[in-house]
C-alpha cells in the first residue's frame, strides 16, 4: 500500500472501527464508549488537516478496496471531495460531544452510537467516492445506517416515520441504481478519476438515454435530497433525537443527496453537456419548486422542529439551483451554501435540542421569552436564523451574494426573483421566532424545565452550538481569506468550468 492510499482509508476507517467495536459494548461501559467516539471523531479531524496540508502541496491521494470480481471501491480525495470531508469531519466531532451529553440518560446508546458512527463512515465513502460504483454503495449504506436512527426512540410514531423514510430512500436507490448500470454499458469508464465527465464523448444519437440517465439518477439522489416531492420523508423522521436530526440535515443524509446530484452534473455528465442537453434548466426548474415550496410550508408550522425540517427542503435546494444555473459564480454559491447551510442548520437544531431538553419547549408558541432563560442558546439560534435569512455579515450571506451574481452573470433573472421572495420568506417564519424569544415575556411555568445551577443547561449540550455559531460569523466575515471555505469552492468550480 503506498502512503497516498493510506489517508482515504484512515478517514473511512477512523469512524467505521470505532462503531464496530461500540455495537458490542455494554450500555454500562459510558466512558469506553465516549472515549471511543470522541478520539475516532477526533483522529478524523486530525487526518483531514493532514490531508488539506497535501492537496495544497500539490498531493493526490487514491485507494482501492477489492469488492466485485474485476471492480473495486475507489476512494479518491479530490478537492470536491475535501470539502464534503471537511464539512462531516469538523460537524461530526461537534455532533459527538452533544449527542453524548443528550443522551446520557437514555437507553441503548451502544446500538446508536454504533450506528451514528457508521452514518459518518458511510458519509466520507460517499464524498470520497472515486467512480459511479463506489458512489452507488455508500449511498446505500448510509440508508441502511440511518434507518435505526430515525427509529430510536422505538415509538409507534417513530416506527411509522422509519418505513416511510425506508420506503423513499430504497426507492431512491432503485432509480440510482438503474442509472448507474445504464451509465456503465454507454461509458468507457464511470472512473471520476480518468474523466471529467464520463458521458461527454456521447453523440446524439444517445441524447434520449442521456435525459432519462439523469432523471433517474437526480430521482435517486433527489430523495434524501429532500427535492419536491420527494421531500415527504424528512419532516416525519423529525419524531427521532434531536442529534439525529442535526445529522440528517446538516452532516449526512441531506447533504449526501445534494452531494450526489453535484457528482452527476460535474463528474457524469460535465457542466458543458448539461447545459448543452438542456438537464441544467429542469434542475433549475425542480430547485425552484422546492425552494419555494419549502418556505412556504414552513411558515404553516408550529412545532420548531418541522419549521426547520422545511427550512432544510427549501434551502438545500439553492445548492442545487447554484450548480444548475450554468454560472462559475453560482456554483461557488451552490457550494459554499453546502458548508454554509451546514454550520448553519446544525446550530438550529442543536438549539432546538436545548430547548426541548432544558424546559420542554418543542413548539414555536411556547418559545415567549426563551432568551431571557437561555441567552447563549438563543444568540447562537438567533446568528443561525439571521444567517438562513441572508444578512450580513454571516455565512449565509455570502451563499446567496454569489447565488445572485450568478443568475445575473447567466442571464436568469428570474432565479434572482426567486431568491429575493425565499429571503423574504426565510424571513418571514424566522423574525417571529426571534421575535417571541427576546421581546415577548414569558407569562407561565416552562413545560418542563429542569435546573442546572448557574449554567443555562448541561456545558455538553451548550458549548457545539455556540460553536457553530462563531463559526457562522467567521466564514461570513473571514470569507474574503486564503483559509476560508470561499477560496477552496473557487478553485473547485474553476477546475469543473475549465477557466
């Protein structure tokens, strides 16, 4: 094995080994367990920086594991790849403190965070994924992972939002799957590592299977997506932990989707051909659906946790919409709001854990004068909610400033309307909640608070989000630096646009 294969394998294995060896440990063993979490969470991080230091040194890193008779997994760490790593790496350590602390009274920790490790594994597969094959297996793992996550809290409710969740993603990986033998009998290879698309050399005569490749493909990826209507799945899984969520909106599942259509229209099909097929504009066409369709529902909400779940419908899609426009500058907004939307979400629903486990608080109507009770929560939910809404100077900002460039520098002046009435949207159903939190008075008992002494909660649960929400700060102010996410998504999408 030579030491450029190394790294791909120890990011997967440093999540991977540590949940293998979880499964079997006794619900007594805390410290092993928590012990085991944190330093495979930590080793990850520490193996990411080591990996960022080489790709700036001109570095490549490849590995191949033997899985079928003449096909193994490639893993290959790309730049697009490293920034899908960085973001599940750098979360999955924050996430890791918070879920140990949430669920330090609950029953069958082994068994979750087992599978909360092979959630992560399943992830960095799918980011370092090196063909449509590799792709295609983690993609799948991560269904199979997830699944008894969503069902954890073993409820009737929870039992019923894990067979819908099954239900789409299987049906999801179908239509993937179908896609993926389709590309393999049209295309040399599906290696992402030989070609830059790996359908481009294709004539006309293929133009029909080459739009039907991509609406199953998209279809497959769209799922955990979350694109309209494929979205029905996520704010029914909002029954299980409020780790779980995090994870499925900001680190994993979510993000996996939005990752795999950014592969499809990069690395199977190349941006020139997209465009030149017209599969750009139906997926402009389907991130503008959702985006609306998204905001709009979360309006209708109540409970917190099914506001942010549409929330999470709506902006996941401006990624999409970012890489669909045919724009160098709208795709580094698409991609930036991939790690934007990340730090951002992950803060919202850890706060809303806070919130839920701190005094019983699960509904927006109950939220009157949180602030006053828990101001470090509510400051890190209020940069989160400023930063979804798109104000300055915060993470969130510079997505949609660059979205926004890049439908006037494309000619799509419609998707810049389109932005500004989802802001305004965004706007609509957070203010309100910011609103109730730091200007309305709390008029009765909590509905279920529980003391901490001088701290607001447990130092577990309020130190990740307060975190993520400096971290949202410092990418909004820091985005114009060397070490910013910014100048990375620009190297990467000037690679894919050829300039």
């Amino acid at each position: 094995m030579s030491n450029d294969a190394l790294p791909p394998l120890l990011i997967l294995l440093s999540s991977l080994l540590p949940g293998l060896i979880i499964f079997f440990l006794p619900e007594k063993s805390v410290r092993l367990r928590t012990a085991l979490n944190l330093c495979g969470a930590l080793f990850k991080v520490a193996v990411v920086i080591v990996v960022l230091q080489g790709v700036y040194a001109g570095l490549e890193y490849s590995a191949s594991v033997p899985f079928l008779p003449g096909n193994d997994l490639v893993l290959r760490i790309d730049s697009l790849a490293l920034l899908f790593v960085t973001l599940s790496a750098g979360l999955w350590l924050v996430m890791t403190v918070y879920a140990v602390s949430y669920l330090e009274d609950s029953p069958n920790r082994s068994r979750f965070f087992g599978f909360y490790s092979l959630c992560v594994s399943a992830t960095v597969g799918i980011a370092m994924a090196g063909d449509l094959l590799t792709l295609f297996v983690f993609y799948e793992l991560l269904t199979i992972a997830t699944y008894p996550l969503v069902v954890h809290n073993g409820t009737p409710e929870a039992r019923r939002a894990g067979t819908v969740y099954l239900a789409f993603t299987i049906g999801g990986g179908v239509l993937l799957l179908a896609g993926t033998v389709w590309v393999q009998t049209l295309a040399v290879s599906t290696n992402f590592l030989e070609v830059a698309g790996v359908l481009e050399g294709l004539g006309q005569e293929h133009e029909t299977a080459l739009r039907l490749i991509f609406a199953l493909m998209v279809g497959g990826f769209g799922v955990k997506a979350a694109v309209v209507p494929l979205h029905q799945w996520l704010p029914r899984a909002m029954v299980a932990p409020a780790p779980v969520s995090a994870l499925l909106h900001a680190v994993a599942v979510v993000k996996a989707g939005a990752f795999g259509i950014i592969r499809v229209v990069y690395d199977v099909y190349g941006v020139e051909l997209s465009h030149a097929l017209g599969l750009s504009d139906a997926l402009a066409v389907l991130a503008t659906a959702t985006i609306l369709y998204g905001s709009f529902q979360a309006l209708r909400q109540d409970d917190l946790k099914l506001r942010l779940a549409y929330s999470t419908v709506s902006q996941v899609s401006y990624i999409l919409l970012g890489i669909a426009l045919y724009s160098p500058l709208a795709s580094i907004g698409g991609l930036s709001h991939l790690v934007h939307q990340g730090l951002m979400k992950i803060t919202l629903f850890l706060c809303a854990g806070n919130l839920g486990q701190t005094l019983g608080i699960h509904k927006v109507s109950e939220m009157n004068g949180a602030g006053a009770r828990m101001p470090w929560t509510m400051a890190a939910f209020s940069v989160a909610a400023l930063g979804m809404i798109g104000l300055p100077p915060f993470a969130g900002f510079i997505s949609k400033w660059y979205l926004g460039s890049g439908a006037v520098q494309s000619g799509a002046g419609w998707a810049l309307v389109v932005l500004l009435i989802s802001s305004l949207l965004n706007a609509a159903y957070f203010l309100p909640i910011l609103s109730r939190v730091w200007f309305r008075k709390q008029t009765g008992p909590w509905p279920e608070e529980k003391s901490f002494g001088r701290f607001e909660t447990k130092a577990g649960l309020l130190f990740p989000p307060v975190t993520t929400a400096i971290a949202t700060v410092a990418v909004g102010l820091f985005a114009g630096t060397p070490v910013s996410p910014l100048s990375w998504i620009r190297d990467v999408v000037a690679v894919e646009y050829r300039l």
